[in-house]
C-alpha cells in the first residue's frame, strides 16, 4: 500500500521522500522556493486520429446510443410534422382537427426532448465512467518515467476535468449530428415534395455557410481561451498541492504572509482566464442570433415579394418559412459543436498522449523461485539528463545479504529501482540468474520481489488491510500479530487503540514514520520472496528498534537474496558483505568486517558515525 511515485530515486532520503510525496523534485530546507512550474505543453498533431482513439477508449455504449437516436428521430419527426398544423393556425385554420393535431405532435415532442435530455445526461455519466476508468488502466501500467516527466497533480487534472470535459462533448456530439442530420433531412424531403421554386430552397440553405464560417471564427478564439484557462487551472493545482503537503514546513519559516501573495498571484491568472472564457461563452449568444438573423432576412424579404406578387399564398409561404426555419436552426448546433471541439481541443491532445505512450512490458520468461544471482554490467542510467548510475557493475551473489552505502546522490536507490524493473537501464546489462531482467514477465517478477521502498508510507485503510495488500496467500489475524511481534516488538499493535482495526488515515497519517516503516517491513516478510529489495527501511526508526527489525529480516529471509540500501549500523551490521556506491559507480566491495578495515565511509557506518 505504499505511495511510491518516485522522482529521482538518488538523493539523501528526506529529500527524496518529499519529492515523492509532492511529485517533483524540491529541496525540503529553508522557505519554499519561487513557484516555476511548468506545465507540460502538448502538441496539437493527429487530432482527429486522437479524437477517434478516445471514441474508442472510452467504450460507448453503443446500443443505449441507438436507443436515443430512435428518441430523436421520432422527436424530429413530430416537431417537423408539427410546422404543418402550426402554419395553418397562423393563417387562421382553428378547426378541433387542426388544434388537436398540432397540440399532440407538439405534447410528443417535448416528452421525447425530455426523454432525450436524460438519456443524453446518462450516457455523458457513463461515457466518463468508462473514459476514466481505461485512463486510469492505462496510466497504472506507464513506464515510471512518465510519472517523473509530468507532476501528478497534472495527471489528476487530465482523469478529472479533461475526461468531464471531453467525454461530455463526445456524446454532446453523437447527439446533436443525428438531430442535426434528421432535421434537414426531414425538413429538406418536405421542401421538395412541395414542387417549390429551385431558388426557395437554395435561399433556405443560403445562410448556413455564413453560420460556419462564425463557428470556424470563433472556435478558434475559444481555444485560445480553453487552453490559456486549462493551463492556469493545471498551475494553480500543482501550487496548491505542493504548498498543502508542505504545510508543516510553511510554518516553520512562518511564511504565510508571502504563501498567500504567491498563491494569490496563480488565482489572479487562474480568475483571469475564467473571465476570458465566460466573456467567450456569452459572447457566443448574441453572435448566434445574429447569425440566425442573417439566415432568417432573405427567407423574409422573398416570402414578402412572393405574397405581394400573388406568387404564394400566405399559408404556403408561412409552410415554407417554418421548414427553412428548421434547417437553418441547423447552423446554431453546428456552431455550438465547433466551438465545443476547439474547447476540447487540448484535453484530447492530452489525453490522446497519455493513452499513444507505451505501455510497460515484460517477456515470457517465468521468474525465479529460489534466491538468485543479481549482476549489473557496465550499467549506465539516467533521469533525462542528469546521470545516475555510470557503469555501475557487480555482482550479488545467491542468499546473501548486501549493505549498499554510499553518499547521498551516489545511485544507490537507482540500483534498488532497476533491480526491482521499476527502470530500465539506458545502456549495459542487468541479469537475474543470468537471464535478463526484462525477459521474465514483468507482474510476475515483481510481486516475486519484496521491497521497502524509500519514503514508501502506508494508504487510507485500516492496519490489517495495509499488511494485506498485494498478498497473494491467504494470512490470518495471529499471523499478522506474531509476525509484527517479531519485526516491531510486542508494544506497538498492544498501543495502537484498536489494534489491527486501527484507521491509520491518509497516507498514514495516523502513524508515526516509525510505525509505518514497521507495518512496509512486517507485509514484506508475511510472504517468501528470492529477492528481497529494501531502501533505507530503517531510517526513521532508533536505533535498538531498527536493529530488531533488520534481525528479523535476516532470521526470515534467510535464504533469500537480499539488497538493502543502508546508512545505518543496524543494516550494516546484519549483512554479509558490503558495497560502497558514489558517483554512479562500485568503488569498493567486500566482507563488512574487511572493509571496515580500509574504507572510511564503511569505517564509519560500523563505528555509528552515520547513526
């Protein structure tokens, strides 16, 4: 149940923990620094080809779609067939039949509309349900680089907003075409069968090109409006999620005089472009109308000329206004869609990007069941362009237990990351009992892998579900008490007010870093794992509790392979041999008490220097 979004991986750990709690890489002394986010522009390119990929992605439900375009026809039906009984009212047929005829069609008219409007809200429910729900899939199985090239706080934005935004419009336009296509072509067959004058009908079509070409115009503009409010929108989030985790540091430097003007200039952006966009949305009203106004003048004059010429009667001419009316009213929708793609325009570019990248992926080799050889050769990794590790080679040998030390920044916690597939090294060669890493299947060979991951903290749930996640076998309640007896002391599950039901909170805030360190330690020794994978796993524990711990992992695992990122004595002290890492590169391995002899920095571990 660890939170384990990682950054860079290299660091000292309090600072790399922050960065994984906040997403991005920010010191965590002195006052919070100048806010330079950047928000990840995305290109504009294959539009279409990422407009048709989220149709698919987000599993339409077709045949519920069916059924409400039978809604609209039938409510097309009957608001066309109601302009014939309402042009003979206008011209005085008041008869029952005529009154009854237009009062039903129109009744039927509305109940449909109405049908339509909630069948239209529900499949937009759906459509984002299922839009988010591939989104999420999808995101969880991306390479973790990409969580280190976008904050998180963005990645939210894109599940929550862009999906309402976009998955709205997909239906919005699946509903609006088929009314728009049912409507002319209803509209347009009764024109016809009228045997009108050819230039009638051109005149009833005349305008709607102007309507486009003030759709074109103005979605232009409102992409422009879209995408500026889009990105303030994505800023102020990150800003305020990093400023809330960090919270306690604020106060500390009693900053919140200058937080409060630094927050408040990203709202003023944020402001700023909601007023741009609201100017856009109700300029886009008055904009229609005239449109329509447009559309409407020539029908008017030439049914005017016509009437006076005895070339058409009124009612005719009143029959003919109506239906153009109804094709004309064409143009509004068209518009209004328009303007919707080009407001939609840079979530589906964003999320078309997140769903075009590359999804993590292993081989087919199954993974090893007994504690293997793990062999780094020549190793070369980097986090963009900031190097890591720099031909990092060794060997850790089958069922023995390695103290990795080193300065902070060395690589250390990069090592852990590609031996656990986390990462895949940029260049050399990382085997598993002589097999390389990415042959073995990729699911598999994680959960064959026990780690502690560095700044892991346990999720919102209760302590049982926390030392349950991810298991595979089935663990009792006396096992989980024993196995944190063993690995805690008897004291911390009889302290906590209500034992394994106990509500740590979110990300475990209930716990002290101490205790939740214990519960990652306890789940990973509930199952047996070859390979077991620890970054700093006692850091926040004392030392006599780290040193029961890192005993227990020992008596445990024993047979197991195990890596442990140290810089502590307690670790040091358990393992077999040792390895000095700096710079990216081994400079130094061997037995503990051997180097303890020639390396000073290992000299130190022993001795509690580094304590």
């Amino acid at each position: 149940m660890e939170v384990c979004v990682q950054g860079r991986a290299t660091g000292s750990s309090s600072q790399t923990r922050e960065e994984r709690r906040r997403g991005r890489g920010a010191p965590t002394t002195g006052p919070v620094p100048e806010d330079t986010t950047v928000v990840p522009e995305v290109t504009q390119k294959r539009g279409w080809s990422r407009f048709f990929l989220l149709v698919r992605r987000s599993r339409a439900p077709w045949l519920r779609i069916l059924v409400a375009v039978g809604v609209i026809y039938w409510m097309t039906r009957f608001s066309v067939s109601a302009t014939e009984p309402a042009s003979q009212l206008l011209t005085g047929d008041v008869s029952v039949e005529n009154v009854t005829l237009f009062i039903e069609l129109t009744l039927a008219a509305t109940l449909l509309m109405l049908v339509s409007g909630v069948l239209t809200d529900y499949l937009t429910a759906v459509t984002n349900r299922n839009l988010r729900t591939s989104l999420w899939k999808h995101m969880l199985r991306l390479p973790l680089s990409s969580f280190d090239r976008t904050p998180p706080t963005e990645l939210l934005s894109r599940l929550t907003n862009d999906v309402a935004n976009i998955g709205g419009w997909l239906v919005q336009t699946l509903v609006t075409a088929t009314t728009i296509i049912m409507a002319v072509s209803m509209a347009g067959q009764r024109l016809m069968a009228a045997n009108l004058d050819p230039i009638l009908i051109w005149v009833a079509v005349a305008g709607l090109p102007i309507q486009w070409f003030i759709g074109w115009a103005f979605g232009r503009l409102m992409y422009v409006f879209s995408r500026n409010l889009t990105t303030e929108g994505a800023r102020t989030t990150v800003s305020l999620a990093e400023r809330l985790v960090n919270i306690p540091l604020i106060k500390s430097f009693s900053a919140m005089d200058r937080e409060t003007e630094r927050v408040n200039g990203a709202l003023d952006k944020l402001y700023k472009a909601n007023t741009r966009m609201g100017f856009g949305i109700t300029a886009m009203t008055p904009i229609k109308t005239l449109g329509s106004l447009a559309m409407d003048l020539p029908v008017l004059i030439l049914g005017i000329s016509l009437v006076g010429a005895d070339s058409m009667d009124v009612q005719g001419w009143v029959s003919y206004w109506m239906l153009s009316s109804v094709i004309q009213a064409a143009g509004s929708p068209v518009l209004s869609l328009w303007v919707g793609a080009k407001s939609v325009q840079g979530g589906t570019a964003r999320l078309g990007a997140i769903f075009e990248t590359e999804i993590e992926t292993g081989g087919d080799v199954a993974p090893v069941t007994a504690a293997p050889e793990v062999a780094f050769s020549d190793v070369h990794f980097a986090y963009g362009d900031n190097p890591a590790l720099r031909g990092l080679t060794h060997t850790f040998r089958p069922g023995t237990c390695t103290a990795i030390v080193g300065p902070s920044g060395g690589g250390k916690s990069t090592l852990i990351a590609l031996a656990q597939r986390l990462y895949v090294p940029t260049a050399g060669e990382l085997t598993v009992d002589g097999v390389e890493v990415s042959q073995y299947r990729l699911e598999e060979y994680r959960r064959g892998t026990g780690s502690v991951p560095q700044g892991a903290t346990a999720l919102e749930g209760t302590v049982r579900e926390n030392l349950l996640y991810g298991l595979r076998s089935t663990v009792g309640d006396d096992e989980l008490s024993a196995m944190m007896d063993r690995v805690c002391g008897p004291d911390l599950l009889a302290n906590l007010p209500d034992g394994l039901d106990t509500v740590v909170g979110d990300t475990g805030v209930q716990l002290s870093p101490g205790q939740q360190q214990h519960l990652l330690l306890t789940r990973m020794l509930l199952e047996p794992h070859p390979v077991l994978l620890l970054d700093e796993p006692t850091a926040s524990l004392d030392p006599v509790a780290a040193q029961r711990a890192m005993t227990a992992v020992r008596e445990v695992a024993s047979d197991a392979t195990v890596l442990i990122v140290a810089h502590t004595p307690a670790a040091v002290a358990v393992a077999d041999a040792v390895v000095v890492v700096e710079e990216g590169r081994v400079t130094a391995a061997g037995a503990v008490r051997d180097l303890a002899q020639t390396n000073p920095y290992v000299r130190s571990l022993v001795e509690g220097d580094h304590a």
